[in-house]
C-alpha cells in the first residue's frame, strides 16, 4: 500500500446499499462519518394491507427501484463514480429475497468501476449509525432494538462485537406488532402503542420477565399473552379493552427490563457509554426512560436521531468504513446471508 494511498484512507468515501427488508437505502457516506447522501424508498403504504412485510412483494419493489436510488444518491452527493473508494452492501441478517436483490446491485457495480466490494453486517450498520452523530467511546454497550433484533452488545474495541444478551422469543419490535394487532391498530404498530402509553392516565400493571438474576437475555412472549390475557377479562365482562392502560403497563413493562438491563452491561463491563441503536430506538418512551437513567446514574448515552435508527444505507456506510480502513473486502462471489453473525463479521487482526 503506497502512502499516499494511506492517506486518503481514513476519507474513503463509500456508496453503500441497504435491502435488508422494506426499505431500500442507498447512501455516499465519507470518512465512516459524514452522509453526502442517504436516500431511503419505504414500502409501508404498500405492507399495510398485508399487516406485515409480505417477502416476495418486497423483494420486487427493491428491484424497481435500487438502480433509481443509486443514481439519486450519487446526484445528491455531486460525487463522481471515479471518487469512490468501496462498495458496501447489507449482506445480512434479513429477507433473502431483499438482501439478493442489494448484495447482486452492489456486485455489478463494484465490478463496472473495479472497486473493492464491502459485505456489511445488518446491525453492526444499526450500531455505528451512533458514528455518524458522535464519537463512539470503548468499551461501550449497545442496545439493539428493532424488528427482528433486541440484543445487548459488548464492544471491547472498534468494530469487535459480543452478543452478551439476546432475546429468547419474540424481538422487541416484533411483541409490539403482535400487541398493537390484539389492540387493532394497523402495522407497524409501535408508534400507535407509544403515543397511546404517553396519553394513558391509568396503567394495566403487567409482568417484568427478568429470567435468571444475573441473565442478560430478554423475553417477551409471557408479556404478549399478559396482554391478550387482560383484553379477553375485558370482553368476558363485556366491556370494551381499555387500551390506552394496557398500552402503558405493555410499555412500561418492556422499557423498565430493557433499560435495566443495558444499565447493568454498562457498569458490570466498565462500559464508557452506552448506545441505543434500531428501528425500535425511535420509540419516545425507551428514549426519555434511558437518558433519565443514564442522567442519574451518569452514564454517557448516545442516541442517533429518527432517520438514521431505522433502516438506511448510510448506517452501512459507517459500518463498512471499519472494514474499509483495515483493506479487508469481500469476494464478488459473497453470498447473501440471512443468518450472518455479527461476532464473526467482527474486524479481524485487531489484537496485533
């Protein structure tokens, strides 16, 4: 590697695609922490009727639109396609069909412009979208909360993760969904659940599940049948479900554990900040709860704004910069993969 390669290095800019689900992303971001562009396509309106993402509709709405999109956002940034230095591409986790759909777009295009191909951890992106609005501080703990996720990660050093609690059942995104469809609010519906709790003046009590005392693991299958326990007392007695306490004490349960939890991480692994990261990051109640708590307990919180907690490229941009300036691609015959774990999509050599 010539020096002068090395110092363009740390402002390499990537174009980085995201296809994990229903929305498709494409974002120029610089340096791992400046967006030039990121242009996000949700499919919402079209799911809705489904109530929930249907895999094949989504898979055909990518394909519709991802070469627009990378057009679009190569436009918004001014960047010439000679002044990119990688291509990052949402390898997995997600819906096959949509991941297929980012990863052979990315392919084509790294091969067209010969540039190094960078296959990209779905919420490792989630994680270092906190990059992209402060400095991220090791060791730190993230909480990864979102559709499919709801996790507790160590990271020791930059780009190094370990799971240190996962969820057993449902993810957090997933219970409010169900929950939200036993109360009859139309998907997605964490954000009707989160204004209801806010407006509620009586909570339904429901239970904590904290499992074993030193677990970091969560569980939300027992609150769901807690909730569809108290909506059936409701019809038995004839009376309608009163939603906004059940909607509160579903809230209150999930947030109480949830903050409680990623407290504890922070002081028992020495932890320097804590990071909230994922879809379900936007939810107002899980913000207020943990930055009061940090507050008191002292604890630095980072907290990325709405855009960037959902799924967007430019997440993967920063995520895929830590790959970027160690020259570690990926081979244009990579595959994508549902079930890729984020321990192993770690940075690798960070010990020498």
């Amino acid at each position: 590697m010539t020096s002068s390669h090395h110092a363009a290095e740390d402002t390499g800019i990537l174009l980085a695609v995201e296809t994990s689900c229903d929305e498709t992303s494409v974002a120029l971001v610089r340096g791992g922490t400046e967006i030039l562009s990121n242009l996000v396509s949700s499919q919402i309106e079209t799911h809705r009727q489904f109530g929930g993402v249907v895999p094949e509709i989504a898979s055909r709405k990518h394909v519709e639109t991802i070469t627009l999109m990378m057009e679009a956002a190569l436009r918004e940034s001014r960047v010439a396609p000679r002044d990119l230095s990688a291509v990052a591409v949402t390898q997995g986790p997600g819906l096959v069909g949509a991941l297929l759909v980012g990863v052979v777009a990315a392919k084509s295009f790294a091969m067209a412009l010969d540039l190094p191909l960078i296959g990209t951890h779905h919420i490792a992106g989630h994680i270092y979208a906190n990059a992209l609005i402060g400095e991220i501080v090791y060791p730190s703990i993230a909480l990864v909360v979102s559709g499919g996720h709801t996790e507790l990660v160590l990271l020791e050093r930059e780009g190094v993760f370990r799971i240190i609690g996962r969820t057993r059942d449902d993810a957090v995104g997933e219970a409010y969904d169900k929950v939200a469809r036993a109360l009859q609010f139309p998907y997605p519906g964490g954000p009707h659940i989160d204004r209801l709790a806010h407006e509620a003046t009586e909570v339904n009590e429901l239970p904590r599940a904290w499992l074993e005392p030193d677990s970091y693991d969560f569980s939300f299958s027992g609150l769901k049948s807690a909730v569809l326990s108290a909506i059936n007392q409701s019809k038995m007695k004839g009376e309608p479900p009163v939603r906004p306490s059940i909607a509160r004490g579903f809230q209150e349960s999930v947030i109480d554990v949830l903050a409680t939890k990623a407290v504890r991480a922070v002081r028992e692994f020495g932890a320097k900040q804590l990071l909230l990261c994922g879809g379900v990051a936007a939810n107002r109640g899980l913000r207020e709860t943990l930055t009061a708590r940090c507050g008191e307990q002292g604890i630095p919180l980072l907290i990325p704004p709405n855009a960037l907690c959902t799924d967007n490229a430019a997440m993967i941009g920063a995520a895929a910069h830590l790959k970027w300036t160690r020259q570690q691609f990926s081979p244009l015959d990579m595959k994508a993969d549902p079930a890729l774990s984020l321990e192993e999509w770690s940075v690798r050599g960070e010990e020498a």
